[in-house]
C-alpha cells in the first residue's frame, strides 16, 4: 500500500503470538498508512463560525459526495484520488482567492515507516494547510471528515481504519493587525484555527508474550506554521503550514518488573531513614 496520510486509527484489537522468550529483543514493526479527506464535508457562505456571525452571514450548505463542485453542490474542491478509500481525496480547495490561482486548501500525505519499542515519536502523516487570502463572502470549509488507514505488515499483519473531524475558522485579514489575541502569534494578520477531534485511543496488544501500546498524537510548532495549545491548532495566515501525525510503540512492564522496582523504591526509603 502507498501513501495518502493521519491519521488517525481505531481499536486494532489484540494481535496476539506467544513465544515465550523473556529476554526477546525489542520489537519493531513496519507499518503502512493511507489517508483521503472525504468528500462529505460542510462550508458557509463567507467566514466560519467566529467571525462569520459578524459579516452577518450565518447560510451553511451540505457537500454531498463527490469531487467536483458541480458533483458535490458546494464549494469545496476534491482532487487527487486516495488508494484505497472510497471517496477520498488527498487534497481540497476553496474560497475566492485573492491572487488568481493560489487557492486555500488541505493536503494529507501518508508515510510508511518502522515502530520501534521506546524509541520515540515516527510520523506517519502530515495534514498541510495552504493558508491564503480568500475574499470576502467567499465560499469556505467549515467542516471535513478525514479517514486513515493504518497497516502493521511486518512482524505481523493487522489493520486499523477511523476517521476523525475537522473543523475550521477562517479569520477576517484584518490589515491593521486587530486579531484575536488568543489565536494570532504570527507575523501577518490574521491566523486562522482549526479544531481535531477522533483522535485515536491507543492500541494494546500482545506479541511473544509481551505487552505494548501504539500510541498517537498530532504535532506542530512555530516553525512548521501549526502551533497546538490544549484543542486549539493555530495556522499562520498566507503561509503553507504543516502539521503531522506521530505515533510510538512502548512496552508494558511485567507486573513483576514493577513489583522489582517498587520493592527498590521501599528498600531505598528505608535506608535513608535509618541514616
């Protein structure tokens, strides 16, 4: 399987093979993933939430399936089919831009990679947001569902598939520099904002007798233009901003492991005690 992102995973269940070897090297597992941005999305007829109540525009219009924005009835514009998914695309534009041709819009980009135990963070995907100026009342993304494919293909094979939803704000460009402060921290007015959610729990398995977890998270700074505070993911407004998705393996200590270590901790308090 190719790339397409992620992002992002359900309950993949136990994959479970016993051997029984307690002094197994660390595992390591190779994975694939494949991500597209559903066509199923919603957009408003001017700015999203926040500001649109200002511009006094409040008109949402449903995207029904398909592509093009004939097929799908809005203004939304998906190209660049995702293998695998029905219905899913890697990128998506919108709105009246202002300078002819660079539109705002969303590409997913899925990685396959290797997962080894307590070796850190690996991305799996990056979501970029082409972020330009658009022009009043124009037509833009309000909400989108994006659906991720993940593969194990190597020591074992398993799969896990989710979508999760996006909603986004798409600022007045205020040229005298009067944003929300709460939400701008880069130099050109006005950062936009989205809000994730689905993100996927973590998966639990076992694998030669041993216990480990898969875990994710989204992550952007500064410097890639996506900044995540608590729900809030910030954008840099007339930037390209790249956001990604990471996910770790970590093993589960044995039960008496942590008996082992408790049993130090005690041993070591009583001593200090005593001296």
């Amino acid at each position: 399987m190719k790339s397409g992102l992620g992002f992002l995973v359900a309950a993949l269940g136990s994959a479970v093979l016993f051997a029984g070897s307690a002094a197994a090297a660390p595992l390591s597992l190779t994975f694939e993933t494949s991500s597209g941005w559903l066509a199923d999305g919603l957009n408003y007829n001017g700015y999203a939430p926040q500001t649109r109540s200002r511009n006094g525009v409040e008109t949402v219009y449903d995207c029904a399936a398909g592509a093009t924005k004939a097929l799908n009835g809005c203004g939304l514009e998906f190209y660049n089919a995702a293998e695998g998914i029905a219905q899913g695309y890697t990128s998506v534009d919108w709105g009246n831009p202002l300078v002819a041709g660079q539109y705002s819009g969303l590409d997913i980009a899925s990685y396959d990679g290797v997962l080894e135990a307590d070796a850190g963070w690996v991305d799996t995907g990056m979501i970029t947001h082409r972020n330009r100026m658009v022009r009043s009342g124009s037509v833009t993304l309000a909400e989108l569902n994006l659906f991720t494919v993940f593969d194990i293909v190597s020591p074992f094979v398993a799969q896990a598939s989710s979508a999760f939803g996006i909603s986004f704000t798409e600022t007045v460009n205020n040229p005298y520099g009067y944003c929300d402060a709460d939400i701008q921290f880069s130099e050109v007015p006005c950062d936009d904002y989205f809000n994730i959610s689905g993100i996927p729990l973590p998966i639990e398995f076992t694998f030669e007798g041993r216990k480990y977890v898969i875990e994710f998270r989204l992550w952007g700074d500064a410097d890639s233009g996506f900044l995540i505070e608590d729900n809030l993911l910030r954008t840099a407004e007339n930037s390209d901003n790249d956001l990604f998705v990471q996910a770790r393996l970590v093993s589960v200590p044995e039960p008496a492991t942590i008996a082992v270590l408790g049993m130090g901790l005690l041993m070591l308090s009583l001593r200090r005690q005593k001296v």
